[in-house]
C-alpha cells in the first residue's frame, strides 16, 4: 500500500532532502513538492542530486489532497497556514519549530509568540525514542531541531533511568554545519567567511534549550558552535551527577533499557580504530545517531558524545521515521542509507 | 538467485567500497573479506560505515571458492597471485592496473614489467559502455583506473562518431582526491599537508595515459592535480579539433547516440542552476558519470568536462556493473545510489 | 617619506587587502578608507584581522586629497567616477578592469562598453615584469585580473623570448578561490553549496581572455574552475609549441632572461619534497608567484604551473608594487610577507 | 644588538614556525637549524615557506655554541639531552612538556615519568602573562601545551581577581587542529581520515590537564576534538560560579586588571559584525589570543572562548616572546603578524 504525500517548502535544503527520502521510499508517493519562488522548475533545478527525477515545482497557493504533508518551511510560516494544511491532508508533518513546545510562554520567551496556541496540546513531538506511542495516532507531528535532537538523545537515558537529577549540571557544546542555516544569503555564510571556522554562534540563550528541557525535564546550558561542514551536528555533554558511584556498567544498562531495541540507535564503545567516538561524517547521509560516553573520575564528570546528521535525524529523516509510524508501516522503510567511508565534510 | 562473492584486499579504501556495495546488493552475498593485516578484526574496526556488518576480516591465505573474486590489492599483487585467484573462483574482477593493459610492453613503460603476459589479451576492461558485449561472457575483468576512466568516458563519443581524429591535439587536465592514492601513509597524504591544495603531482607521463590511448586510439595530453577532496575525478578535456563546423547539435548527437541508452551516463547542457555542469560533489557515492562540453569559438576548441566518484564509477562501482553484466543480472542492480545535496567536500 | 593613501571600497576582500598593507607598509599612511554600506564603523567590523587599526570608513562622496588613490571597487564604477578620483589624487590605481584593455571595442565584447574611451591609452597595466618603466611616471594604473595575473606571468617569458609563435596552441586551466566573486552574496557563494567543489564556472569566453591576449599578443583557450579554496589562483598551461626541439635549458633560459631579477618571481625546479610545484597554500599572503614547468616528449607539449594569492600578486600586493615603482621608493617595501607552513585552504 | 640562536628538531611543525618567525626576527640570527632525517638538505625542502632561506638542516650530534636554544623535539627528548643542550647554551627555551610541571609525580601519572626531575623547580613556564617576571631571568623556559593555553589565558583573570573558587566546576571544550600532532604520520592523519571532522579524540584524561591545575590552582574538566583546520585551538570554558552575582562589569573589570597591559591579548565584546567571538581563522599565524564572555543566566553560567594559534601563541610565538623577555628586549619584536582576512581553514 502507498500512500500520497506533498512537501511544502521543497527548494530549501530540508525540502530537497525530503524528495529525496521519499523518492526513495517504497510506500510514499509524491504529489506535490511546492516552491513559490522556482514554481514550474524541474526539483534537480535546485536540488542536483535529484536531476533525474521528474518533478517540477508547484505553487504553494493551490495544494491538492494527500494523505501526508511534510512542510519544511521557515518558523513562522505553520502556524499561519496551518488550516490550510490542515485542509489538504489528515497528517501534517512540521518541520519548523512551530508545534514543538508544549508552552506557550515559551515561545514568547524564545520566538515571536504564537497565533494558534490551542493546537501545541494535539502536536507530538518526533522522536520515535521517546514518543513511538503518541505518534502512532498523531495527526500533527512537529519534528524536533537538529540541535536538540542530538542533545536530548545523548541524554535521554540518562535521565530515564533516574541516574541524574534535576539538580546535576549538564553542559551541552554543540558543533554543527552550515545547511542548518538553510539555503538564504547572508554574509555570515558566505563560503569565504564560513569556511574553517570554529565560531560560537549561540553562546547563550539558544531556542532549542526550551525543548531539551521540555523533552529532559531538566536544564540543560547550551552552547552552539559553527564549524567547517554542510551537514552534521555532534554534542559533547558534560555531566556533573550528583549521585556518586556512576559506574560504566549502570550508564550501559541505562543506555540498553532505553536503546537496546531501536533501529536508528548505535552505541559505541570507544575502543579500536579512527572512529572510536561519534562523530558526523559516520552518520552523514543516513538516519542514526551514533552515542558514547566515558566517566572522568578525576572530574566527577560523565562525558556523552553524540552525533547525528542535521538533515536526516535531526529533520528530514526524523520527519519520515515518525510518518512510517504515523501510517503503521515498518519504521525503518525508506530509511536504511549507509554512510560513505571515506569521505570528506560531511 | 544469489552469488557468493569475496574480496580480496577489503580494508583498504576500495576494498571497503566493494563490501558497501556487497552488502546492499541483493544478488551477491559476501563469502570472505581479507586482510593480512586486520584478520580477525570486525570490517567495521576500519570501515565505520560497515559498522553493522557481522563480518570479520579472514587472511588472504586461504580463500574459500565463490562465484565471484573481486581484488583490491596493490599494482603487482594480482599478477602474481592470479592463478590462485582463479582456482578460487570462475569470475575475477580486478581493481588495479594488472590486467587493464593489452600491449605487455606498456607495464615495461609505464610500470614494473609483467609477470603473465599471455593473460593479457584474455582479459576484459571493465567500461560497459565500450565493451558491454565482452563483459557478458568475461572471466577476468580488468576494471580501468579512476582517471582514465573519467577521461575515456568523457572523450569516447567524440572519437566513435568520427568527430575527432588521430592528429587533433588533446588536453585532459583532471583534479582528483585523496582517496586515489589509498590508504597508506606518506608525508604527502598527511592532513596538513594535503588540505587546501591545488598540487599538480603528476604533470605529465601519468600511467593512465597508457588505458586511455588504449581504449581511444589516441594521444591524450595528461595532467592530473590532488585538490582538497577525498572521492571524486573531475576532467576538462580541452580539444582541438582538425574537423571544422562541429556544431553543438552534430556534438550532441555524438553523445546521445553513445550514451542515450547507458544507465550511469548523464548529459548536462550547462544551463541553469549552481550545478550547470559536471563535478565530483554531485556524483559522490553514485556510479554516475556526467558530461558536459561547450564549444569556444574563438579559440576553435571543444572544451568537454566530466565528473565521477572515483571510488564508485572509478573502480567499485565499475566492478559491481562489469560483475552485473558477466552474471546476466540487470546491469544497474546494487548502483542506484543517490547523493547528498547539499554536502562538503566528497 | 611618506605618501598619503586612501582606499575606495574599503569594505570588500581587496579593500581590506589594501588596508592590511598600506598599514604594515612603512611609507604610505592611510588617510581615509571609504565605504558607503559601513561608512562611521570601524574598519574592523568587516576585517576582523583589522580589529587593533584605529581607522574608521568614510564616506566616498568626500574624497580628501592625497598623494594616491587605491580604488577597489567593482567593474564600472571606475571609470564614472575617474574624474573625482583625479582631482582627489594625482596617481590613481584601479584594481578594476575598467582601464586594463587598450582597445574600447574589447569592452564591447567582454563588458558592457566604456565610457571614457579615451583614457585607456593612458592608463598603464599594473605588472611590473612587463611594464616596469612605464609604472615609473603612471598617473593611472591598471591592475591585472587575478587569472590574467597568474596565466600571463606562467607564458610571458616563453613569449619574450620567441620560443613560441602566435600559432601555437595554448590551454590556460585555472583553479581559484571564492574570494574572487567578492563579498557579495549570491546562492552560488553560500558555503553549502560552495564547499568542497571542482566546478567550471566559466567553460569558456571569460573576460580576462582580453587581457590575456593583449599582454602576450597571442591567444590562449582558457578555463577557470571554481575550487575549494578562498584566497589562490593556479594555472596549468598545456602549450602545443610549433618550433621543435625545445629543450629544458632553453626554457630556464627564457625564464631567467625574464625573471632573474624579478624580486616576486620564484622558479621551482620540480625536484624534492612534497610542494614541488607551484601552488596556492605556498604563496597565500604573500606577493609572490611561482612558476615551474616541465617537458612532455610523449605529446610534444610544454605544462608550465604557476600560482598567486589572487588578493596579493592578483590585486592589492600587485597595486602596492606598482604604488611604489610609481613613488620611486623600494619596489618591494611593504611586500615581503611571508605564507604560513603548514596551515589549510589559503 | 642580536643573539645567536640555534632551532633543535626544526624540520618538524613548530620547527619551522620557529625559524619563520627567526628569520623575521631583527634581533635574532639563526646558527643552526637541526634535523636528523633532513641534514644536509634546504630548510625549504620541508618547509616551502623558507624556501628563499639560504640554510641548510645539520646534525643535531654536533650543536655550537649559542645565546639561546630552542627546542622542539618530542616529548622525552629534551630531559635526556639537556646537558648537552645546556651545554651550549646559557638559555634553553624548550617547546616540548618535559619541563612544564613542578610536580615530578604528575610526570609519573601523564606522561612515562621523568628523568631529571631536580631541573623542574628551575624551568619557568613559558606564558608572559603569568610569568613575566621570571621569565627576565629565565635559564631554562618550558613553553606550555596548546590546548593548556589557550584554556589557561581563558580562566586565568577570573582566578587571579578571585571570583571563581576551587570548589567551582568549570569545563573545558577544546576544538583543535592537525598540526597539533606534529609531521609524523598516522592512519589517523591521513588526509582521507582526517578531513571533515569533528573528532573527540581525548575524551577525558588529556595531558594538559595536568599543566592547567598547576597553573590556575584548579581542576578544569577538559575534552578534546580534533575538527577539520591544521593550526588553531579554540576553548570554550563553562564555568559554573559559586559565588553569585557576577556581572559583566566584574567579569570585564577582572580581564583588563589582567590583560589591559598585555600585547597580544584582545579582549572581544561580542558585538558586531560577522567574527564578534574569538575564533583561530583570526588569529591564524598571530602571536594574539582573542577573549570573549557571556553570562548566561538562565543556567547560572558564565561561558569563556578563547582562540589562537597553536603554533604561535600555543608553541613558537610563545617561545620567541618568552626569550624577548629573557633578553630583556622589547618583547612585542618579531611578532606583529597580522592574519589574513579572508582566508580558509587556518
């Protein structure tokens, strides 16, 4: 069985990386990819690695009728046309940060506000690990940011099994390339500007820190740094638990219990060979997260790495994770890319 | 039906591409992966991306018979091992330059001699797109180097229609990554030695010279410089025609009537779009080809660009399609890769 | 002594060149640097290695009077505004290509006309290897483009010296950086898109084909390809000479004729180590260009290698050196920078 | 007035960076520069910024007398030669950790122990900023680690005005590059491993630690990714304060009372423009290190970035500023580069 499915906002990076999943997928068919600037271009116009597909771009202004619609559009844009999305198809999945936090106050405190916060109660958020059940029967799933998703799935575990508390001080620095940005000029990505840089460009005070501490239920200090790739993000979370007496069999067990059976999960040991510890171009190009952490004895200190590529798990390949559940199809289908060994920036 | 397959010298770079495509390919299983020098590691130990695999490394000693035997070993090593190549399997695929020769004199000018010369006739190069027939039947298929391969490919058209003849001169200036040279270490291929640079390091007198006037007929001017990539092949052939009038349209002609039907073979038009015309990032982890050319007037030259993955369609890729057609198997099975967009350096 | 200076387009790549030299340079004092975008910020804002210079943009509708006049900024807007650049300043060096070409119809071809014709015969092309004596009493210089620099020093002395007859055939293929576009924004600058390329921006017919063919008097096919590099120009010329039995020591003797005594030149002899040839990362930051070549007897052709910084030797070093010819001061005072070892992409 | 010095191990990385910033040096003349390997050849062979040296590379066997000697072996080399170094030379400036730590036992616990551990209490470490005053008569100067100080100079304010205590947690986030390992190769190295990452590659443990606690009294949790440049190290310090309200102007207060007097520290305010944090492209061949903080209220939180270039101010800046200082010379001599802007990867 197939079933119909438009991107809205496809000439942008997440909506081309979006094409090519569901292209690639056996029981999604595209209707629609829309872009109201390229409209009537072929979608390899913009997205090169889609040039033999056959697609041209639709206008945003009339969409047909699907049984899913992925909308990868800028901030702002879901909450306002959400009705019409909402009209066009029984499943809208978002990609924006529109429907991710539960508060409203929250997005007052880090956005511009919200015009429909009725709906934040009915959107569930997109991550399979945490909320398989919930997205089973959701009609609006809003799939989390890429910083975030890689922060909250290094730490998950650690905070299901109880072995941190609200107390413990968690420190998240996060490495990320330039497609998180999206496919808008500015002179800060310019490639002579932008190229081998390791630039705090979120000191503080980042928007994603609502999110991990709603999905942690705990504060999480974040700090984001630029750093010489397209695709990727790596957190390095260092933890200070209050409990004593960590040791590396409990945090494995914590992170078995909560990982042991998921598809999209690695945990890596640290030992043997050039890749020891997470790291993004392991992962670029395909839906998992790699996690690991090491205990620093003589700091009190937990360290959890993990990675994930910003436009896969961290949007895209999230987004269809949660769809293939949405839909009741094997979760993995449509997801099963390898990475490329060797290669370069991911 | 399935085939058993092994690899022979599979921790290296294009070993490790050949267990990539292995693995997802749903007509050849796996039998062996050797390495001397990691038999008994976990293939993941060196390819991260293979990190899934239940498969470890076994020694080249004692090699268990398969349908099919592809080699990845260093120049030198196939010549002398081949007899037990082939008693180990019916179909031998090979990597490195052993067998891609016809004329023996040319391993005295170009290499170190060669050891079995009398194999050489019998051995097939393993460009599908010149040499489709005898692959059907081949039992040693000499797959052609990354190099030549994006310069044949990009000049053959113009050479099978009589467009181009002896006596025209011919500049192929190619840029090429670091994955070329292999795993092994040298001063040369040290990070910091490497990254940034636009090195000609073999300004003339390249051993594909030899394949290329092999499979052309012709002399082919041949310059190759390391850029800051780790896959990819890229080729601006610079023409210059005795035949007046080659219009655009008798060009195009020449390279629909090659190419119309090949699988791996794209034609750009040079317009539109970032990506008018071929380059590595494009193709990366894809057996694709892409061709462009452009006609200068004023200087009386055809100046025709071409971009492979030099892992894929440069020597991986190559043996999986060769392996494709000596097996009667759909041609493009296990090679319908796409690749990334956007994306750092392949 | 000193001279007064000032630097139109202050703001850009090659403004702040010129600011980073004329401040390290010990006989020329900056007196404004002009911006109309940044005009009242520090000059540090947009060139962060600027951060400790005490200088403020200016606006460029107040020009006060000094002793030379540097101009930066983009093609045409030079030559409309000539006339307030003399009055402000007696000596005036374009970095521009709007007073490069000797004969108007060229920009006809190339550009979009001129419109001060008459000024062309004037203006003196900015290479002190050609023009030396005429930089002596210039009143207004034109600095060469960065490809044209690096293509034409590679093939003058071949030229100079007779070896080559205007019917040879000449191949220019150029790799550059992305601080050749400059600072404005365009997708095709973003660094997703821009990282990690080998792409042929300009197949053929670019502008500096003009310069090219009016400094040598003889035409070269040429190519330029966008590589993954922010500051450099490399060319690789594949020279198809008429006249036989052109012998190495023939060739050095060209190049030391010609540049033996050129304090910027550097001849490498292909011999030793891992920079063998010429190359951007060696020259970065520095007004040097290098130059090497070799013999290829397969194919009867000459390969010559040279490479610049494209924003030193390719137009702000460039402009200071012919500044100070035109002072009569120490040609190389204010020049003698040297590049880094090892370090990234220049 | 000029000394004679004599560069140990100086075919290696911060070998080179010596005898380029010795070269420039008007008080400086070099009388050996020593490779075992390399003796006998060019300096440039190796080095190709030095290539218009007229020095050759002699045996380390035979060392002439000297006023000051620069060391730059690896780790281990320094304490077994020191009396031969010592020998000839009144100064020694060693760039390696054989004599960074007073504490003998820390020898035992991070490095294979030491073994002339009575020298340690004679050795000053080499950071002006702290140390200044022993420096002027220092006899035997240990320059410190890269990642130690570029941590060291982040925290050092805070400490010394006393705002931070023992008790507070503070963690270091380091972000380095290749260079940081010197020339040797390693599969690790390799450019085709190397590129494009964002690598923990000293998750806990790191030697520096040990260097850091000695310096600033306090424990620092410290982790280190290797990412995708060849000379730089960044720190990102995340300090949680016992002691509440610290306010910006405390904080400013506290680095201008340490550094308002220091020549190559910048303190950055976080404003403006597209660099307004410190990052190593800036200080890329510099003797600067760049400073920034935030407060981060919201989790009680102060964050420090820091930046330079461990060749520089992390290795062979710092030792030509500590020896000025031994001279009793101007100490900002022979180190007023300026970085270049824009450019790549540093």
């Amino acid at each position: 069985m197939t079933f119909s499915a438009s991107v809205i906002g496809a000439s942008g990076f997440t909506g081309g990386e979006l094409l090519r999943l569901l292209d690639g997928h056996p029981q999604f068919e595209i209707t629609q990819a829309t872009s109201r600037k390229y409209s009537g271009r072929s979608v390899g116009y913009t997205h090169p690695n889609l040039r033999d597909l056959k697609l041209k771009y639709s206008s945003p202004e009339k969409l047909e009728p699907v049984d899913v619609l992925f909308v990868a559009t800028p901030h702002g844009v879901s909450m306002s046309k959400i009705d019409a999305f909402s009209e066009a198809s029984n499943v809208v999945v978002d990609l924006s940060a529109d429907f991710r936090l539960k508060d409203p106050l929250k997005y007052d405190e880090y956005y511009d506000g919200h015009s429909c916060p009725e709906l934040l109660e009915k959107a569930v958020y997109g991550l399979p690990e945490i909320h398989r059940d919930d997205l089973k029967s959701a009609k609006l799933i809003a799939c989390g940011g890429c910083n975030s998703t890689v922060t909250i799935l290094g730490l998950y575990p650690l905070f299901k099994s109880g072995l941190l508390t609200l107390e413990d001080i968690i420190v998240a620095d996060i490495k990320v390339g330039s497609s998180e940005g999206g496919a808008s000029r500015s002179t800060s990505s310019h490639h002579a500007i932008r190229s081998g840089i390791v630039r705090p460009y979120a000191p503080i005070s980042h928007r994603h820190e609502a999110e991990i501490e709603q999905e942690l239920g705990a504060k999480v200090a974040f700090t984001v740094h630029a750093v010489d790739m397209i695709r990727g993000a790596a957190a390095t979370c260092h933890i200070f638990p209050t409990k004593q007496d960590l040791s590396k069999s409990l945090l494995w067990k914590a992170y078995l219990d909560s990982y042991g059976e998921e598809p999209f999960v690695r945990l890596l040991s640290g030992t043997g060979g050039n890749y020891r510890y997470p790291e993004p171009k392991v992962v670029a190009g395909t839906n998992n997260v790699e996690i690991a952490f090491e205990i620093d004895e003589r700091n009190n200190r937990i360290v959890v790495f993990s990675a994930i590529d910003n436009m896969m798990k961290g949007s895209a390949g999230q987004a269809i994770h949660a769809a293939n559940i949405a839909f009741g199809i094997d979760e993995t289908i449509g997801l099963s890319h390898r990475s490329l060994h060797p290669t370069g920036a991911p």
